[in-house]
C-alpha cells in the first residue's frame, strides 16, 4: 500500500521523472490496466505541454503501439481516464484512492482463502 511519504514524494518529481517511473513499473506487464495507461498517457501530455510541444506529437506514438498490444476498450479507457485526469486531477485523486483501497481489500481476501 501506497504511504502518504511516497505520495509526497511522488509529487516532489518532476514530469519526466515520474513519467519514468511509470514506465519502469509497466514494464514487462503482459496487459497492464487502463488506469496505469491513462496515467502514463496524461503524464506525456503534460510533459508535451510543459514543453511547448503540440498535443499527441509524442504520446500519439504511444498510443497507436498500445492499440497494436493491448485490447481496444482498455485503450479507450486509457484514454478517457487521461483526459479525466488533465481536464479535472482531484477526480483522478478520488480514482486513485479507490483503487488503491481495492487492491488492499482484494489481498485480503486472498489472504483469507489461501
């Protein structure tokens, strides 16, 4: 489970550094879930607009390899969840703290049944 430290820490990143360590956690996931695509795709477009670059120049790439990997409705929710996250953060806030919630609830019961 995610600590508020690592959360502050998170947030002392720059764009590229976070952006970074997304990718590094992606890595080598099979099928990676659309919330993790949508974070990593709105991390890259913030990064396109911080440096003045034209919206999807870089993450468009991104998103058509996805499209030949991975199932098209999670690339769609991938999307979606991106625009979410630039267009209104504290709703992703919310997202965030529900799966992380989930996940913890989802140990559990694993934990019971083994």
């Amino acid at each position: 489970m995610i600590s508020e430290n690592d959360l502050q820490e998170v947030q002392k990143k720059t764009l590229a550094e976070q952006i970074e360590r997304i990718e590094n956690l992606l890595e080598g996931k099979n099928c990676p879930r659309a919330f993790e695509l949508s974070l990593l795709l709105a991390l890259k477009m913030a990064k396109e607009l911080q440096d003045g670059k034209e919206l999807g120049s870089e993450s468009g790439e991104m998103v058509a390899t996805w499209t030949e990997l991975y199932p098209a409705s999670i690339v769609e929710e991938a999307i979606i969840g991106a625009k979410e996250f630039l267009l209104n953060p504290s709703r992703l806030a919310d997202k965030i703290k529900e799966t992380l919630l989930n996940a913890k609830e989802e140990k559990k019961d694993e934990t019971k049944t083994s």
